[in-house]
C-alpha cells in the first residue's frame, strides 16, 4: 500500500479535526498489528489497523477544537531556540501555560502540538505560567524519558535571572527550605516552606542590582512546584511581580518602572551529551522588562 497511517485515518475520520486523530495516535489508542506507531509508518498489505471507538460532536464543548489565536501561534513557532529530531528547546513568552487545565483552555504543549501535528511532542519539564524563558521538549518518548532522567540527575542545568525586593546577602548562596505544596478552599494551590516536606535547593550564583532590588542568577539544583518563588518569599526578598507570593508594595514600586510582570526568566539550558542530543548551551533573550529596569538605573 505504502500510505501513511495518518493520511488513511484523515480520509476514515473526516469529521475529526486532524489535532485529533495525532491524539489518539500519540495516546497509542491507534494500533498497527498490536503494537503503537507512529503517524508516518507507511503500511503494508496485510497490516491490521484497530482504531478506537469514536464520538466526535462538532458542538461538544469537549471534543471541539479549541480556538488558538493564529498570531499567537506563529509567535510561538518563531520561539524556538533549538532543535533536532528529538528534542526542542523554545523561548516560552511570560502569560501562557504550558498546558491546558484549571480554567486555562490550551498551554504551549497544545500550540506545539498544532504546529508539528506529526510529533508525538512532551513537555520535558514546566515553567510558571508568567515565568518566561527556555522550556525543553522531546519529539518522541525515548527523547522524553533521557531528558527527564537528564534533569532528575542534574545533568541538565537550569539558570534562572530573578528580580528580588531589597538587597540580597552576598554571604547568602544557598537557600535550602523543604517545600510543601497545599491546596486552599477555593481550589488554589500553595506552596509552603515546611520541615516535612520535600527537599529543595536553590543555589544563588551572581548577586547585582540597585539600592531597591537585586538582580539574581540562580541554578536550580531541584525541580518543586513554585521553588524560586517561595524560597526568595521565605528569605524576605520576594519577586518583583509576583502576585502568589510577593510583596504588594514592591510590586507597586516595579509597577512605577513599567514592570508588571513576574520578573523571572529561565535564562539558559545546559544540555549534555546523549544519543539524542549534542552537548549545547541554550540561551534565552532578556526580556524587554529586565532591559527596561536596567535602563532605570543608568
């Protein structure tokens, strides 16, 4: 025959958007002969395909595509710092998830699915929704599972720039709270600092700034929900923009420098050799407002 699978399931499911039928495909709901596959094998005389019971509504809130601004879209395409066959590492822009869920009705993982629709693309790891900067994705789940394993071991280095309120220790390089994450009343999810709860470590390399605020680089040495944030929170130096954990008068004080947002950056990536990826250093551009603050105190 020597069709793409993906080409023969588009012309079966004509009424499933194409995001779609890669979904089931990704999910490994689609098999060829028993086993998962992805969309591009070209099948052959004798190969048995199962695909999966489907109910499609182009009306269902659930299962209709959701609407995706197109500039945003091409906005995220042009983000992308580095790639090859396995991974991808993009400029993830401050404001957006990187998935969808709790209210948020697509993330970068579902605009990057959009774009290569022919990928089976993961999140390596997250950022914070307003957190911008270099974000890490694997095209494929032996890529996924390097790269994590990658992460877990420190083999990948991960460097952060951080505006905090007041001026930070030089003497302060390490700050080690165990973190505890909580979910309020009202659904919200909090991080605390808590003897029990899960070690965590950030380690502070470079310390500038200006007489109201320090300027941070950071090496995140383990990976908690809201680490960054809570640790400069517990130290008294909270950051600029933070509206989860921050200090709502130095924010104003930000705000009057034209910084209204989170002012943390993943600065860079520190990828190290594997079968999936030559030894690299990515970096992210500063962002306008780290420029901007800069410009303040010339």
């Amino acid at each position: 025959m020597g069709q793409r699978l993906d080409n023969l399931l588009f012309k079966k499911l004509k009424r499933v958007p194409k995001t779609w039928v890669y979904r089931i495909i990704r999910k490994g709901e689609v098999r060829v002969n028993k086993k998962r596959i992805k969309p591009d094998y070209k099948l052959k005389i004798g190969d048995q395909i199962r695909i999966p019971p489907l109910r499609f509504e182009p009306d269902s809130d659930q299962d209709a595509e959701v609407f995706i601004p197109p500039e945003l879209i091409a906005g995220v395409e042009k983000s992308v710092l580095y790639e090859n066959a396995h991974i991808m590492v993009i400029n993830k822009p401050a404001g957006l998830a990187v998935h969808s869920g709790s209210g948020v009705r697509f993330g970068v993982i579902d605009i990057m699915r959009r774009i290569r629709p022919d990928t089976e693309i993961e999140l390596v790891h997250r950022l914070d929704r307003d957190t911008s900067g270099c974000l890490l994705l694997a095209k494929h789940r032996q890529s996924l599972l390097s790269m994590q394993r990658s992460i877990q071991d420190n083999s990948i280095s991960k460097l952060y720039l951080a505006v905090v309120k007041g001026q930070w220790p030089q003497a302060k390089r390490d700050v080690s709270h165990s973190l505890s994450k909580r979910t309020m009343p009202n659904g919200e999810r909090r991080v605390y600092a808590e003897p029990r709860g899960q070690k965590a470590l950030t380690r502070i390399l470079e310390i500038e700034g200006g007489d109201d605020y320090s300027v941070l680089t950071i090496r995140l040495m383990t990976g908690r929900t809201h680490q960054i944030r809570v640790h400069c929170q517990v130290e008294g130096h909270e950051i600029a923009g933070d509206n989860k954990y921050g200090d709502e008068r130095f924010n104003k004080l930000m705000r009057g420098r034209k910084i209204k947002r989170l002012m943390l950056h993943a600065a860079s990536l520190e990828i190290p050799y594997s079968k999936y990826s030559r030894k690299i250093v990515v970096n992210a551009k500063l962002p306008i407002e780290f420029q901007r603050l800069t410009a303040f105190d010339v």
